[in-house]
C-alpha cells in the first residue's frame, strides 16, 4: 500500500504541472518551432523548437513542450531546416578593428565640434581605410543636445570607417562607410534601442606592446555594446611562420640545414607580460608556430602561473604548429589552451614534410594527439590568410584534405607533394593527410562554435544554444553532423541570427 501511495503522488505531481503552465504563461519575444535544434551542449541535444526574451534563449525543447509553457509575441517557423550556435573563428585579423590602437575617448567633449575634432587628428595618423574607433560620447554633455549625424562625421573621416560608442554603450554613432560595411542602408529596420547593432560579436586581442597595450592594461578587459565586442586581452610573437622558414625549430629545417628560424621574444619578456596582463585580468595570446617557439611559450606561460597562480582567463598559443612530442602533454597539464586553423594544414601540406622531415611532421597540426590529452581546440583561419569560411575550417579538421579530396592515394602524394621520397608508407595518406591526426566531426564544429566561445572566456554567454545564452545562430542547408565530408563544402548558410533577430539576409 505504501509503494502503491507514491505512486500516485507522482501521477499527481506529473499531472498538475501543466495545468498550472497553462494558468501562467511566460511571456517571450520569439518562439522558433519546426527545426532541427543541435544545442552542442555535452548531451548533445537537439530540440525543435527554441524561446528567445531579450535576445537570449529561454529554453530549448519540443514544439507542444514550450507552446503551452510561453506566450510569445511573435512564432517563426524554420521550416525543419538544420540550427545550429553561431560559428565562431577563434583566430582571424580585422583590419583597424583588430588593432585596437584606434580608441578615442570621447568623455571629456563638450560638443559636436569636439568629437569631430578629435576624429579629424586620428584620421590623419591612421593607416588607408583603417577603422576609427570611440567611445564614450554623450549628447547630454553637449551644449546642443541633439543626436549626432553620419554627415557631420563624414565631412572629417575621409574614406576611414568611423565606429563612435555612445557613453552608455547603447548606441553608436556611424559615418556612412562604417554604415556600408556594416550593410545598414536606410531600408534596414532600426534595432529596438536604436542603431546599435553591430551585426556580429568580436573579441579583440591587442597586439603588443604599444600605447594601446598600455591604455588596456589600465582599463581592464572591457566589453562594449552588450558584447558586441569585447577587449580581451593581449597578443605577442614568438616566431614567424612555416612558410618562410621564420617559425623557430628546435633542430634546423630539413631543407635549410643552417636555418633555425625567427625567435621574436625571450621567455623572460613573455613571462613578464603575461604576468602583468592576467594580474590586470586580461588574457594573453602568444602566436607560436615551431617547435621551439611552441616550448618556449610553454616554459613562459608556466614560469609566469608559478607567480601568479591559475588565470581567470585561459592563456592561449596562437596556431601551435609544430610540437616536439615532449610538449604535447603540457597544454592540457598547463591548462594552456592551443587555438589552431585547420586550413593551414590543409594549405601547408604540399610542403610541410619538407621543411620539417619525416619524423617532425609527426607533431606538425597534431590535434588528435593533442585532443587526446584532454584539452579543446579552438579553431580559427587566420582570415586573411585563409578564407574565413568555418565550414571550410570544419571540413580540413576533419578530412584534412583539400577541396579536390587529395590527399588520397599514394600516387597523389607523389605527384603533388613535395619532399616525399619512396617509398611512402601505403596507409599513410589514404584517410587525408597523416589522418589519423584528424578531429572527428562533432569535435570539429566544436572547434567552431563552443570551444572558441571557452577559450575567450565568454562560454557563459555563447557557443552553443543553452539557456541563458545570446540566442546567436545559423540555418543551414545541411545536417553538418552528417553530411559526408565533401557535402560541408557545398553546404550553405541560409540564415544567420544575432541576439535572436535576423542578421543575414537582410530581408
Ligand atoms: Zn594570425
């Protein structure tokens, strides 16, 4: 009798909820039904339909399930298309915005005129086509207090971009330029709020160190615009590149035998600014390619944790490259993170073993070897080294093929390869380019979405499509978690949505 009594408590307690749903609905803003939801949470769950309040999601779940627990003010139907987060690239250069020297500060102007001038003495110091950028203008302070025009700030910002944030962050101000590469024409509608959107989210790392690194280290990590852009933190170099036989080796390059490639930094100068930055609260990134560079990062980065414990922000290497095998482990046991671009490999390939020999090659874009270690790798595409296309950036982690498909025989490694000498072991090349190194496919659009999301320290906010997030998303025309591996290239991205309203198409 007592097992049959708890039953019927469940029953009851089962029964009674929805009736008091039905009684109180939530209001939300936007009910997105009829898709295929892939949350990328640790479950991997995919739901049909989505709540969006305030440009955030509120749940996740089946159609009937959040029909009957919100209101919504507006139901969108994705007409059972595939959704998935927001790509990220983890690594990319925009020009003027990535170089964040350009910060005005606009606080202390007392008019118009003011600001006007203050644009008008950047522009004349900044780079062709450089973004101007500001902050902290108030029309309040100004003694006409009237909303500034994109006129009166083309007539001093010549052919530059000009990106000024109101002091509230709430709002910003535009020259015409700024307005055309945003894709804000006068038929798109306004933003509840105002014309305050920037039609994606960026996080901006400073390359080091200059006045602009001084003027972050003062002001902290600083976010503008409801994460529009953030400015995380501080980028240096240990070495060059592969290519050009700048990335520092450990042993000299097969094909340059005197050559051990370009050390930018010393250990200690890259201990010292990592030291400052994270007791600022910043991240730093340090761009290593070689096996040297990549261990001389590592030894930095642990000299610099001895004095200052764990970061509250993960410290990154920048395309790890190439790794002596003693040095794979050390990431995860560092807890350094190794932000990597897929296409590289997939650009590189052709020559890599030359530069690096039959043995080294072993620990060239090693992400299997590094995954299995237990760290994530944010990926990236170095844009405008590589196109920024991230299915293309999923694709290589996965294949680690070109477009065409090669590698995928042997004869193709001899004719289009250079260095390779027979004879060239018959498994080596069949599952794409040293393939057993590739990411499986969920790790690979994790590499896209939520690991770099983790390794900017914003995995609260975005990366994948859990409550509480920016409701940040792309339709696309595929199941990419199983479209074979040529079907990615041809994928399209239909849709893409930021904070819950359509960014792209514009209508
Ligand atoms: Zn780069």
């Amino acid at each position: 009798m007592r097992l049959f009594r708890s039953f019927a408590i469940i029953i009851l307690t089962v029964m009674t909820i929805p009736v008091l749903q039905a009684d109180a609905q939530e209001g939300v803003d936007v009910l997105f039904i009829n898709a295929r939801i892939h949350v990328l949470d640790s479950a991997n769950t995919i739901g049909d339909a989505m709540a969006v309040r305030g440009g955030v999601i509120v749940a996740v779940g089946s159609g009937p399930e959040l029909r009957a627990r919100y209101a919504a003010k507006e139901v969108h139907d994705i007409g059972h298309r595939n959704l998935f987060p927001g790509f990220t690239d983890a690594h990319g250069h925009l020009h003027g915005l990535g170089e964040e020297e350009m910060i005005l500060t606009l606080q202390d102007t007392k008019s118009m005129d003011a600001v006007l001038q203050k644009v008008r003495g950047r522009v004349a110091a900044a780079p062709p086509g450089a973004w101007i950028r500001g902050r902290g203008w108030d029309e309040n302070t100004w003694r006409q207090r009237v909303l500034p025009s994109r006129i009166a700030l083309d007539s001093v910002s010549g052919g530059h971009p000009v990106f000024l944030s109101r002091v509230d962050g709430h709002a910003v101000w535009l020259n015409s330029r700024a307005l055309a590469l945003a894709g804000i024409t006068r038929e798109t509608a306004d933003p509840p709020g105002g014309k305050d959107a920037f039609p994606f989210r960026l996080t901006g790392y400073i390359d080091g160190p200059g006045n602009a690194w001084d003027r972050l280290l003062r002001d902290g990590r600083t976010v503008i615009g409801d994460e529009h852009l953030v400015l995380a933190g501080l980028k240096l170099y240990a070495d060059g590149s592969l290519g050009s036989r700048g990335a520092l080796l450990l042993e000299p390059y097969t094909d340059a035998p005197h050559n051990l490639g370009l050390q930018l930094n010393t250990i200690d100068s890259i201990r010292a600014r990592a030291v400052d930055a994270m007791r600022h609260g910043l991240q730093v990134c340090v761009h290593a390619i070689g096996d040297a560079g990549n261990r001389l990062v590592l030894d930095a980065y642990e000299a610099a944790m001895r004095e200052t414990g764990r970061p509250a922000f993960p410290l990154r290497v920048e395309h790890v490259q190439v790794l002596a095998p003693a040095d794979i482990p050390r990431f995860a046991s560092l807890g350094v993170i190794p932000s990597m671009q897929p296409t590289h490999c997939t650009s590189d390939m052709p020559w890599a073993e030359a530069r690096l020999g039959p043995v080294r090659v072993r620990g060239a874009y090693a992400w299997r070897s590094l995954l299995n270690t237990g760290v994530i790798i944010p990926g990236g595409s170095d844009t405008p080294v590589e196109r920024p296309n991230p299915l293309w950036g999923i694709y290589a982690a996965c294949a680690r093929r070109d477009h065409a498909g090669s590698p995928s025989t042997k004869e193709d490694i001899l004719l289009h390869f250079q260095g390779m000498k027979e004879p060239v072991p018959s498994n080596r090349y069949t599952d794409g380019w040293f393939g057993e190194q590739r990411m499986t496919r969920m790790e690979a659009i994790r590499a896209f979405t939520i690991w770099p999301a983790r390794a900017a320290g914003l995995e609260k906010t975005m990366g994948s499509l859990e409550a509480g997030k920016h409701a940040d998303f792309v339709v696309l025309s595929t199941d990419i978690t199983t479209v074979p591996d040529a079907g990615l290239l041809s994928t399209e991205v239909l849709e893409t949505w930021v904070g819950g309203k359509k960014a792209w198409p514009l209508r």
